[in-house]
C-alpha cells in the first residue's frame, strides 16, 4: 500500500460523516453557484428592460402611438356626434362622451411628449414631434367647433364644418403617422434580431452548464453510496447475522466514527450475549444435573403451543425473578366447543416452592375447564389447591373466547385487569374496556363459598387486542423506589409502536419493565397478548414464548 493510499485510508476513517456530508454539501453549493452566475450572465441581456420583445422602449413606444391614434378616432367620432346633435337630450349625451374621448386623448398623448423629450434618435425623436403637433393641431381645430356649439353658433359651426379645418387637421395627422409607425416597427426588427443572436451565442454554454449539472448527480450518487449506503449495508448484514444466531463472527465497520461507533458497539453487545448464553448454559446444567425435581417442575409449568385460531394472532412470555423457576405460569387450551381460554396465574412468593404451587393450581384448572369451560367454576375448583398452604394465595384470571363473534367470557380473582386495547392513528394506544376482578385471590379463606367468583363477558372488535398480564409488569420499580411503571407508563411506551402486534407488544412491555427496573427485575412478569385480525386470517402455531402472526 503506498503512502498517498495509507494516508487517504487514514484520512476517511477519522473523518466524520457529518464532516464529509458537510463538505460534500459545501462543494455541490459552491459548484451549482458558479454555474448558476455563468448561466445569470449568459441570461442577462434576456433580463434587461430593453431587450424582451414585449417590454422594449421601441414596442413601448409603437403601443403608445397605436393608443393615441385609437383614442384620436374615437375622439373624432364622438365630436362628430356632438356638433351634429339636434335636441336637447343628444346634445348632453353626446357632449359627456366628447368630454370623455378628450380626456381619454390628454391622457393618452402625456407619455409621448416624454418619449419625445428623452428619444436619442433624431429621425424617431422628429417623427413623433410632428405627430404630436398634428395632434395638437387636431385638438384646437375641435376644440374651436365645440365652442360654436356650445355659443349655439350655428353660423360659424356651418362654416367651420363646410371648411372642415378638423377633418384636414385629423388626415394630416393620420399621414404623418404612418412614416413613425414604419420606423418602429424597424426598430422592433432590429430589437428581435438581436435577440435572436444573443440567444443562439449563449446556447453552447447552456448546454455545457447542463451537462455538468448533470454530471454532478451520478458523481453524489457515487459518493453518498461509497461513503453512507456501503457502511450501512455492510452494518446491516453483520447485524442480521448477529440476530439470525451467528455469535462467533466479529463485528467491525473501517469507515465512518459514527458507523464504526455502531459497530463497537454492536460487537461489546455481542460478546456480552455470548457471556450471557455460557452462563444459562452453565447453569441449566447444573440445574438439570443436581436439581432433577427443579427441572422437572420448570417443564410442568412451560405452556403449550399457542393454538391455530383463524383470524387471530397471539404471543406470550413468561420471566422468572429467580433462577429458572417462577410462581407465575400462563397456558392457552383448546376447549371442546370451539372456543379458547387463556389462563394466568400469579403464586405468591418464588423459586421451587412456589412452583410446585403452581403445578398444582395448573392441572386443576386445566381439567376444571375441560369438564366445564365456565370461568367461575374453573376458579372455584382451583381454590382447593389452597387448602393446605393457609400461607400462599393467588392471582388468577381465566378468559374463555369465541373466536367466531369476538365475545370474551372471564373470571377474574383479584387478578390485575387484562386489558381490550386499540391502536388510533391521532390517539396513541387506547384502553377500550378492562376486565376487572370478579371475586377475591385464591386462597383458603374462600374454599367452599358458592358465588364467590362471578363471570362477566366482553367483546372484542376486528383489530382490538387483548393483553393479560401479572403485577411484575406494572409494579415493576428500581430498587430502593417506590416510582412503579403502572399501565400508563406501558401504555405511553406501546404508543410509539409502529404497528401493534401481539409480539411487538409482548417485547416492547419487557423492554420497558426492564429498563424502568434497572434491568433486574423484582418480580416475575407474565405476558400473553391476542389479536383479532381486522380480516380473516390463518395463524401458524409457534412454540412456547413465541408469536404466531397471520397468514394470508
């Protein structure tokens, strides 16, 4: 590598990004600039007041002749009219139209006497003077029969009339004006001309300014591709190979700080995951290897594969406080009339004991239900469990859905309420109704108690979503705090969701419980979410702590 090669590597991997945008933006700035004065300057005898066809001094000026001789002739006509009117009537109607063609005629013949007075041309500036004369003259003759008529003269009008000083005044007029009109017009030819040639002298370098224009797009293309897209793709595919269970390839990034930031990063994060798997895997061993009945208690608890339901999605998760085991435990069942029903529980306490607490309560609630899939009587056969631990309780929440209508029947023991959510589009994520408790904890203060657990029923709309959960989730708190998340911090953090799904909820209400508890969580956090597609839908089975989406 020779030394111009190694200082130019140096040179891009110590460079920002910001900076080479930066001076890329700057060039390209700088660059259009200087072709945007070449091409100002190549235009510029198009911007002048004096060149464009319809704003030049000789087109000005042929308009303002062809307005006097327009407004002389319709002046000459309403005179005409008015010397010539007999009653009273006619008389004032055709002197207000005479007065107003006069006006019309002062106003009119004004600017001429400037051009005149400014014409540099002496044969232009001699042409529109003898008009401007013959005008004047014109306007005396008339202006004198007008005074006839207004003296009722009628002597001197016939005689003026017979002699018609105004009519010869007016040809003479119109005779001169014919040699001015020619002038300009050659004028107007030679402005256009000129025109015409500036225009074709300056197209060549139109078309040079065009094409480095032009050229200018693929030399960015290039260099946002070579310095921005290439990085990014080569982080991208080093990441998704990281996220697909390729631990063992590094991550590294030569280029851009910020991008080969990302990329430490992204390594330290995958050597800490490697870290982390040799200790679970350490530790399931000598789990499984000492602990036999501990294992054997963790695999009673796991739930089953969440069921094929058409038209609904569904994703769950459990995370223990302590080791491998948790008082917790969630399941989904197939029911025999066609329905499903989702089951949490929350034992109290953690570890082994409460685990074994909870396998117990789970068979009897499974087999509560397949008798008779009725909330109420599921729990109140479960309470038994707590017939000889007067010092535990439980949470527990059982909803039996119809996937056909959407109806949800529930019982719920002092359990917190699950949730019908709703993601709008202008109000983040909305609580639509809550399953509130329909009776107390499960313990043995209730054994035998008709009616203690009651079961209400709800619905579920196309696109709603049901998410039940345990305490751990919203109690969750950093150590030596009492500043809980709640529902409202879960529900602010699922409202920058892009879409709701019952996986991204499940991961996003995980992540923000434990970030909010510092990253170690105090209690055992359960999660099951359903979704009822807004269309009908085939879901795909996914295993325990997993999510099944639609398919089409």
């Amino acid at each position: 590598m020779s030394a111009v090669t190694r200082a130019w590597h140096r040179l891009m991997t110590r460079t920002s990004l910001q900076r080479r945008v930066s001076v890329m933006g700057l060039t390209f700035l700088l660059i259009v600039l200087v072709l945007s004065l070449v091409l100002l300057r190549s235009a510029i005898p198009f911007l002048r007041p004096s060149v464009p066809p319809d704003t030049s001094a000789a087109t000005r000026t042929a308009q303002q002749v062809d307005a006097l001789q327009r407004v002389v002739v319709e002046a000459q006509v309403a005179h005409q009219l008015y010397i010539t009117a007999s009653d009273l009537a006619r008389l004032r109607a055709e002197g207000a139209a005479r007065e107003a063609k006069m006006a019309a005629y002062d106003d009119a013949r004004a600017p001429l006497v400037t051009v005149a007075l400014q014409e540099r041309s002496p044969t232009l500036r001699r042409q529109l003077n003898r008009v401007l004369q013959d005008a004047a003259q014109w306007r005396t003759t008339v202006d004198e029969q007008a005074a006839y008529k207004q003296q009722a003269d009628q002597a001197r009008l016939s005689a003026s009339i017979a002699n018609a000083p105004a009519a010869a005044a007016f040809l003479t007029f119109y005779q001169d004006l014919a040699p001015l009109q020619m002038t300009l017009d050659r004028l107007q030819t030679a402005e256009r001309d000129a025109l015409l040639a500036e225009r074709e002298r300056s197209r060549p370098l139109q078309f040079i300014v065009a094409a480095i224009a032009l050229l200018l797009v693929p030399v960015a293309l290039h260099l946002v591709r070579r310095w921005v897209v290439r990085p990014l793709d080569s982080l991208s595919e080093q990441l998704l190979r990281v996220g697909g269970g390729d631990l063992q390839t590094p991550v590294s990034l030569p280029g851009p700080p910020e991008l080969a930031a990302v990329a430490a990063s992204a390594e330290t994060m995958r050597r800490r995951i490697l870290d982390e798997l040799a200790d679970a895997v350490s530790a399931r061993e000598a789990l499984q290897q000492g602990q036999p009945l501990v294992a054997e208690v963790r695999d009673q608890l796991t739930a089953h594969d969440l069921p094929v339901v058409p038209g609904w999605s569904s994703a769950a998760a459990l995370r223990p406080a302590e080791g491998l085991l948790a008082g917790d435990w969630y399941d989904v069942l197939p029911l025999r009339d066609g329905r499903f029903a989702v089951v949490v529980a929350d034992v109290s306490g953690h570890g082994a004991r409460a685990g074994i607490v909870a396998i117990q309560l789970k068979r009897l609630l499974e087999a509560s239900l397949h008798l008779a899939p009725e909330p109420d009587l599921a729990l109140a056969m479960a309470a038994r469990v707590f017939a000889d631990e007067v010092e535990r309780f439980a949470s527990c929440v059982v909803v039996v859905v119809d996937p056909d209508s959407g109806t949800v029947t529930y019982a719920n023991a002092g359990h917190p309420a699950p949730l019908v959510l709703r993601a709008d589009d202008d109000r983040g994520v909305r609580v639509v109704s809550e399953l509130e408790p329909t009776g107390p904890l499960l313990s043995w203060l209730h054994l035998d108690v008709p009616g203690s657990w009651q079961t209400r029923s709800a619905s579920m709309a196309p696109g709603s979503l049901l998410v039940v959960f345990t305490d751990g989730l919203t109690e969750a708190r950093p150590t030596g705090t009492t500043d809980e998340l709640g529902i409202e911090g879960v529900l602010a953090a699922l409202g920058g969701l892009a879409e709701l799904t019952p996986q991204a909820l499940v991961d996003e209400a995980l992540d923000v419980a434990r970030r909010h508890s510092g990253g170690r969580a105090r209690d055992d956090v359960t999660l099951v979410a359903l979704a009822r597609s807004a269309s009908p839908a085939r879901v795909v089975p996914v295993a325990r702590d997993g999510a099944q989406e639609p398919r089409a």
